[in-house]
C-alpha cells in the first residue's frame, strides 16, 4: 500500500507542479513524503506483535503504531516548515491529503 501513497503523492505533486511551479510541486511531495514516513514507521511498529493470536496485543500494536505515525507526521512537518522557505502551504496540504487516504489502507493490510 506504500506503493500507491507515493503514486498519489508523485501524481499530486506533478499537478502542483504543472499549475502553481517547482515550489509547488516540491511541497506537496514533501507533504505526502511526511504521511509515506510516517506509514512506514507505523507499520515497523505494528508487525513487531509477539503474541500474533491475542485480539487484545494487535490492538494495543495498532494503537501504537497509530500514535507513532502522526508524531513522525508532525515532526517530520515542523522541520519541513522550518526548513523549506519556499513552503506553498496549499501544495502541502494536498500532498498530505492525497497520501493520507491511502494510509488507514496501508495498515489494514498487514499480514500481522
């Protein structure tokens, strides 16, 4: 499912790119990049369950691994905003958005 979240982020971003320039383009593939990252840390998290058959221990992995996605997300957007002087907020918005839809799939299809 990673997969399809960097094709809707490079889609996304070639869109920005094409109507709003480079800066554009640039920060709405950092902004899907953040949730990519994000996702995969997330799913680092979620397959390490030790007891595979116990309903209660993949819950509380999942819960993990949520929580460990949206503070990469976050953080990983702080440096963005601090570092990329450029930032076309909306752009971001977008590629963020577009890589977030596929990120609840990109769990739900584990094979934990």
């Amino acid at each position: 499912m990673l997969k399809i979240q960097v094709i809707a982020t490079a889609a996304v971003a070639v869109i920005a790119l094409v109507l709003s320039g480079l800066y554009a383009g640039l920060s709405a593939a950092l902004g899907g990049a953040s949730v990519i990252i994000g996702a995969y840390a997330a799913s680092m998290i979620a397959r390490r369950s030790k007891n595979k058959n116990d309903p209660s221990a993949i819950l509380i992995n999942l819960l993990k691994a949520e929580a460990v996605k949206i503070l990469v997300i976050i953080v990983v957007l702080l440096i963005i905003f601090v570092v990329f002087k450029q930032l076309v907020p909306f752009a971001l918005i977008a590629g963020l958005a577009a890589a977030a839809l596929f990120s609840g799939a990109a769990l739900s299809k584990l094979n934990v």
